[in-house]
C-alpha cells in the first residue's frame, strides 16, 4: 500500500476557456489566463490498495455520489495505463470552499488528485505528463497545478502534448486581489463541460467567442508583462461577458446570473466611476468575483457587503501551487 497528500489551490480564469478542440482529451479551442488563489482549494489523500475491488472517494468525510465516483474512476483508469499500475485507489478529499457555495471546483481537485496518484504510484515528476494527466481530468485544472497568474497554451498537437500551463507572475510578484463575492445558486446550473458542449454546438456566437478570445488573450499577456492592471481589468471583463453571451446564444440558453449576480456587476461598475478600480468575471454559476488592487479592497468590500443576496465575500490573493504534502513511495515535491 503506498500513500500521498497534495494540496491545490481553485483559480478563476481572467480570460475564460469556453470550449474544447477535443473533448475525448479535453483539448481547449482556445488559451486562457488565471489567477490561482490563496485560500479556497483542495487537500487529497490517495492509497494505492491492491485489497481494493474497486476504486473509493470519500468527498469532505461522506462517500461521494455515484456521478462523481465514476467520473474520478474514468480518470484514474487513464491514469493506470499511463503509469502501468493495476492497484485500485482510495481517494479521500476536502475542499476548504464553504459549504454549499455553488464554488466547488474541479480544478483543484484534479490538479490536487493528479499530484497525489502520480507520487503514491512512484510515477516519475515530469511537470509536462502531471498538467496532460490534471487536464483530462478538468481543462482547467493544469492551471491550479502552478502558482500566481498561469496562462494554458491550447496548443496544436492532436495528442495535446503542447497543451501545457506557464507560469507568468509568481506569487507575490504583483499584488492584485479578487474578491470572491458569494450569492444563492437558485437552482442547479449547467455544469461547465456540458455548458461549453451546448454553447459549441448549438450558439451561433460560439466562432465569434473563439476570434475575441484570441486577441483578448494577447492584450491580457502584454497588460500582465506590463503590469498594468486597468487594461487586465478590462480585457478581464471583456472575456467574461462575451462567454456568458456565447453561453445564451446555445440551444436551449444557457444563464449562470440572478438578480444579486446583476446587483454586483452594476455596484461595481458605478463605483469604477467613482474611482474605485474594481473589474468583475463570473464563471458557470451566479457568483461575482471581482478583481482589484489592495487599496480598494475594504470600500469594495463593504460595499458588496450592503447587497442583499449577498452572503460572503472572500479576499484571495495570488496563491501558491499545487504541493505534496507528504508521501510513502517519495520525498516531498512540489509542482510549481
Ligand atoms: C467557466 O475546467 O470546469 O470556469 O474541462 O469540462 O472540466 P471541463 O470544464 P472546466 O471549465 C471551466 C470553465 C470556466 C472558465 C475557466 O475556468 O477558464
């Protein structure tokens, strides 16, 4: 029986992937930009068990639902064959998101998971195989695998050899914040692979989303060179609302806002007339997070605070990369 931990951090995309080349291997059409955050992720612990009939997830100390065990399962027998082991997995994992938030993701948890099985298995520590093993898992989840501002390179090869994560700014390299404003999901949303599938196949808006993304990544990469955060704020809400128009563009139309979603992004823009440089992205669910400097924080802060609907709002900073924790089969490592 061999034994590793590893921790992820989530990341929120500033320039958003929306749409795969290749959905057997989960190729992104298009690249995409991100922050990776200091505090919401995922700790997972993996056991190699050659006792085990089967592979087992325990999510946040409760077995997991059928859905998740088996997409887990999926992942872990593409695992095996790359890394030519046989044993099944137990996999027990927490995510330090707050309860019921709608923010789960499954980029820290295939980043977390990929680190953890690779090292247990005494796989060798080639960052390029653990991003293409985290990405067939989630197509964003190489990014959590680095720290700071990562961009994901879609690449071109058929086998998404060159689909890999850079790192662009470290940690600590540039004191941007985003804060993480929680609402209410109202009612089960899309998931992202079948919002992305849906928008692909059916939105007419999908080959414009394609074209503005590729020149708002470039603009993004020179702002993040340049540090010059008014133009990343911008291109950031850019992406963002052209993939949710993409999104309601599909057949049948996807929406991820309510009422407190619209609530925040108006807030926000009024007082960016006023000053306060707050810039906001949403995701495949209805909550905001904005990205500022940390002179703005408290007033943005306490500003979203007075919308009603709202219920938290979290402050992340650029955080670190995926780690191992600790491991039976092998010394610490860490992934960026
Ligand atoms: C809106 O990575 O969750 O958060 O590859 O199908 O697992 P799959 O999708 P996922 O999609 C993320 C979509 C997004 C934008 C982003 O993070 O880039």
């Amino acid at each position: 029986m061999t034994t590793a931990t590893a921790e992820a951090k989530s990341n929120i995309a500033l320039i958003k992937y929306w749409g795969k080349r290749d959905t057997r291997l989960n190729l992104p059409s298009t690249g995409s930009l991100s922050m990776t955050l200091s505090s919401l992720g995922t700790r997972t612990t993996v056991t190699l068990d050659g006792a085990l009939e089967s592979d087992e997830l325990v999510l946040n100390g409760t077995p997991a639902t059928e859905d998740a065990l088996s997409r887990m399962s999926r992942f872990l027998d593409r695992v095996r064959r790359v890394g030519g082991f046989r044993e099944r997995v137990r996999v027990e994992t927490d995510n330090n998101f707050p309860t019921r938030s709608g923010l789960a993701s499954s980029a820290s948890g295939f980043a977390a998971l990929s680190l953890a099985v690779t090292h247990a298995a005494g796989m060798d520590d080639d960052p390029d195989r653990l991003a293409g093993l985290a990405r067939l898992g989630s197509g964003s989840a190489p990014r959590s695998l680095l720290g700071g501002l990562v961009e994901l390179q879609p690449g071109v090869a058929p086998d998404g050899s060159d689909c890999l994560p850079r790192q662009l700014v470290a940690p600590g390299d540039w004191d941007v914040r985003l804060l993480v404003a929680m609402n209410t999901p109202d009612e089960k949303e899309v998931g992202s692979s079948d919002g992305m599938e849906r928008t692909r196949r059916s939105s007419p808006l999908y080959e414009g989303w394609l074209r503005g993304n590729r020149v708002d990544l470039e603009v993004a990469l020179k702002a993040v060179r340049d540090r010059d955060f008014h133009t990343l704020g911008r291109v950031t809400e850019a992406s963002c609302f052209r993939m949710h128009a993409a999104a309601m563009g599909a057949d049948p139309p996807i929406f991820y806002w309510n009422p407190v979603t619209l609530a925040t992004v108006r807030l926000v823009r009024d007082l960016r007339e006023s000053g306060v440089a707050g810039y906001v992205t949403i995701d495949a669910g209805p909550h905001v997070k904005v990205l500022c400097r940390p002179g703005d924080v408290r007033t943005l802060v306490e500003a979203i605070r007075g919308i009603k609907g709202i219920r938290q709002v979290i402050e992340e900073r650029p955080g670190p990369g995926a780690e191992l924790i600790n491991a039976s089969a092998s010394g610490p490592a860490s992934a960026g």
